[in-house]
C-alpha cells in the first residue's frame, strides 16, 4: 500500500459489516500471538453489536475506500468519578495500512464519542512485547498504569467461585 496522500475514513460499524469484523478479530488474534483464541462467530458479534441489549460498539477504519481496521469498544464505569468511561477492547489496523494514520484516526474518533458522552477517560490494555503499540500510545499521551495489575478470572476458576454463591 502506497503511503501518498491515502483518504483515511472512519464510520460506524453496521450489521453488513458483521463478517469483516469476525475476519479481523482473527487477524489481531493471528498478530496476537493467539489464533486460536479467536473463537467470535458472526452470530455472536451480530448479537453483541446489533442485538436487543448491545454490549459493544464498533467503528470501521478505511484507507482509500477499503476496510483496514477497526476500534472495539464498550463502557466502563467509574465509582470515584460517578461517571462512565470508555474501554477500548481492541484496536487493530491491517499491517499494510499502518503507519498512515489510521490508528491516529480510529482513536481520535473514539476520543471525540468519549467526550461527546460525558466519558472523562478511555482506558485500554497492551500486551507488554508489543512495543510498537506502546510507542503508538505514548506518543498520543496516553499513560501505563504501571500501579494496576490485570486479574482474571476463567474456566474452573470461574466456575468454582460461582458455586459458592
């Protein structure tokens, strides 16, 4: 992909654009480091986009016309702000479209429906060997939270716990 003068769109997601999703959640799973992770089917994204109750909302990235990227994303809360945020899931830009702004742009929209929504903060996590995604961030301001620890809690663990409710 040439990088002179590109058009670089950024839209809403519709149900039309359901199969491109699911294709490029297993490309960032694929860049991830874990294809087989990606177990999103289109019914499940058509629901979780576009169902009765939405989970998650999703903006298309375009260069010159052509799906190659998208941004991921849902609300949080905060209890010491009394105010929702915004939690950026997944951000992903196809290998050829990147370095020409796209991510720049998918953000910035976000940026513009968090404060378009009263959202005082957009919060993400990077895994910590993708070092040109943290460059990426840092360069726009934004800031690790190196005081946090990320836990989860899956499968038999889960399950487990939920038992003893």
């Amino acid at each position: 992909m040439s990088r002179s003068a590109q058009r670089i769109e950024v839209r809403e997601a519709t149900p039309a654009d359901v199969t491109l999703i699911v294709q490029l959640i297993k490309e960032l799973a694929e860049y991830e480091r874990e294809p087989l992770a990606a177990e999103a089917t289109p019914a499940m994204i058509t629901d979780a986009l576009f169902g009765a109750k939405p989970a998650c909302e999703c903006l298309i990235g375009l260069v010159d016309g052509e799906a190659q990227g998208f941004a991921l994303f849902f609300h949080n809360f905060s209890t010491w702000k009394g105010k929702r945020g915004v939690y950026l899931e997944d951000l992903f830009v196809r290998p050829a479209a990147r370095g020409v702004g796209l991510g720049k742009a998918l953000l910035a929209r976000l940026a513009k429906i968090a404060i378009a929504r009263g959202c005082p903060r957009m919060e993400w996590n990077v895994l910590d060997w993708n070092e040109p995604a943290l460059k990426f961030y840092r360069a726009l301001g934004a800031e690790p939270l190196s005081e946090w620890t990320i836990h989860r809690l899956t499968g038999e663990a889960l399950t487990r716990l939920a038992s003893l409710a």
